[in-house]
C-alpha cells in the first residue's frame, strides 16, 4: 500500500510538472483575437520585420494569427499598403497583396465564436483566403478597415455563415 501511494504521488508530480511545462510554453503563443496595431506583442513585429514581411515605412494596423505555438504557423495582417498572408505550410510561404491589386472582396461572416470569418480577396491572377477571429469583433475592424482602403468600385460581397451549414 506504501509503495502505491509514493508511485501514485510520484505520478502526480510528473504529471503536473508536464502539464506546467505545456501550459507555459502555450502561452507564448498568439491570442485568439485580431490584434490591433498598438497591442501587437514587440517579438511578433520583430519576427514579421525579420521576415521581411514589411517596408521600411509600411505600419501594420490589424494582426491575425491562428498559429497555436508561432505566428508563422499562420498569419494575416494588413498594413497602410498591403495585405500579408503567411503560412509556413504553403509552397510558396508569403503573399504579399497591394490593395491597388484587388479586383473584389469576399466576406463570410461566421455567427459563432468558435469559427473565424473567412475573407475572399480575388486579384486579376489569383484568389486568395483566410481567416480573422470574431473576438473582440476583430474581423469586422480588419474587413472595415479594408474596405476604406481599395477603390469604391470593387465588388464587396458579405453574408453570415452559421456553425449549422
């Protein structure tokens, strides 16, 4: 019964620690809301810059990331000149997309707090897509800020998509 009890104890004490261990190192990762551009932690704007993901002159104004450990797992952000998409999964990991470039706009807003919204961004080559937090209505400030930055004339298209569909 002794050696139970210091096994069980044991155990305990392994699994807490690992359990410690997981949950710090989680929460160096990106929250799950759309940042704006004043509260973007200072080592993700290291890393972007790093990455070359951004102009000398060129501010970020909304930040998205679904990565679960890093942001390069996955990040969106806009900036007072493009929209940057990233993903280390892809072939080619950085889209780098003028607002100049953008032919029409696409939204799917999603009714639950579980699912991102997703944005359609379509250019005269290529059609692009990812996903904003609805926390925080975080998607709706990044889409409206968009929206104030192309042309008039682009088709913008935006319906609710339940969990349900």
């Amino acid at each position: 019964m002794k050696a139970l009890k210091i096994i069980l104890c044991g155990l305990g004490i392994i699994i807490g620690t690992v359990l410690t261990i997981g949950l710090a190192f989680l929460d160096r990762g990106p929250e799950t809301y759309v940042y704006q551009a004043r509260h973007i932690p200072k080592r993700y704007l290291k890393q972007i810059h790093k990455m070359e993901l951004l102009e000398k002159d060129e501010r970020i104004k909304y930040f998205y990331s679904d990565g679960l450990i890093n942001i390069d797992e996955g990040m969106y952000f806009i900036t007072d000149k493009n929209i940057v998409l990233y993903s280390k999964d892809w072939p080619e990991p950085k889209e780098i997309i003028s607002f100049k470039d953008i032919a029409n706009i696409e939204v799917q807003y999603s009714t639950s707090w579980i699912d991102d919204t997703w944005v359609m961004v379509g250019t005269d080559n290529y059609d692009y897509e990812f996903p904003l937090s609805k926390e925080r209505d975080g998607d709706e400030k990044f889409v409206e800020y968009l929206q104030q930055q192309v042309s008039e004339d682009i088709p913008f298209t935006s319906y609710e998509v339940s969990a349900n569909e």
